[in-house]
C-alpha cells in the first residue's frame, strides 16, 4: 500500500497471506485415551449466550436437549479449552461431577467442547439454599 493509501498491488497465493488467524488442532492432536464422540459446529443451535466463549446450545438432531459449548477464538483461550478438554477426558465418572459430551469440530479442527447443561443458578444465586459452604 502506498503512503497515500492507494493498493500498489494484489495477490492471490495463499502462502504469502499474513492475515491472522485461529489455529484449531485436528482431534488427533489431543491425543486422548478415551473415545470422546464428536460433533460439527453447525449440527449445534444457539440458545442463548451464558457468557464470551459459552453458549447454551441444542443439537439439531435432538433440539429439547441443552448443553454448553465452550470454545474459543485466541490463542490464550486455546489453551484453556485444551487444557479443559485433557483434564475432563481423564476424569473418571462422577454423580458430582459434570462429564466431556463432545468435542467440537469446525473444518477438521476442534473449536471447544459440550457438556451438559444442568439447571439451578450459580453458586453465587444458590448460596443460602446450599448444605455447604465453598471455602
């Protein structure tokens, strides 16, 4: 571009293109010793946003079932996701404990992950009516 903001020329070729971008790994890459099952992006419905990088989602193949989606769009949110995505997989299964439903895939690439999404509030909202305190 020149100083005066005029195109000085284009290009096509995909290898000189320095736009940035969100890197999603290949489920492959995560390299996880249980079977998760996968799902698209785009066989999910958006219910509402519960807040940035989390929704409340419904399958399209099954839309009276909700469940949350966390996924991401940078690199310090990736490693959050991942980091979540490694932790729950090696969990073993707990009453108290929400499970890993799917991962997430857009183009080959995971973009976060489900879980189920349980009604009642927050901890903040719930705290007189608990039989515990969080220290």
């Amino acid at each position: 571009m020149a100083a005066d903001g005029t195109i000085v020329c284009t290009s096509s070729d995909v290898s000189k293109d320095i736009t940035p971008g969100t890197y999603y790994a290949p489920s492959d890459d995560y390299q996880l010793s249980n079977a998760i099952p996968t799902i698209a992006r785009d066989r999910l419905i958006e219910v509402c946003r519960l807040a940035p990088f989390t929704d409340a989602v419904a399958p399209i193949s099954s839309p009276s079932e909700r469940l949350v989606f966390k996924h991401y769009e940078n690199d310090k949110l990736m490693t959050d996701v991942w980091y979540s995505i490694q932790i729950m997989a090696g969990m073993q299964s707990h009453p108290h404990i929400v499970p890993l439903r799917h991962l997430v895939l857009h183009d080959g690439g995971v973009v976060g992950f489900t879980m189920p999404f349980l009604t009642g509030g927050t901890l903040e909202a719930t705290r007189a009516s608990r039989p515990f305190k969080l220290k």
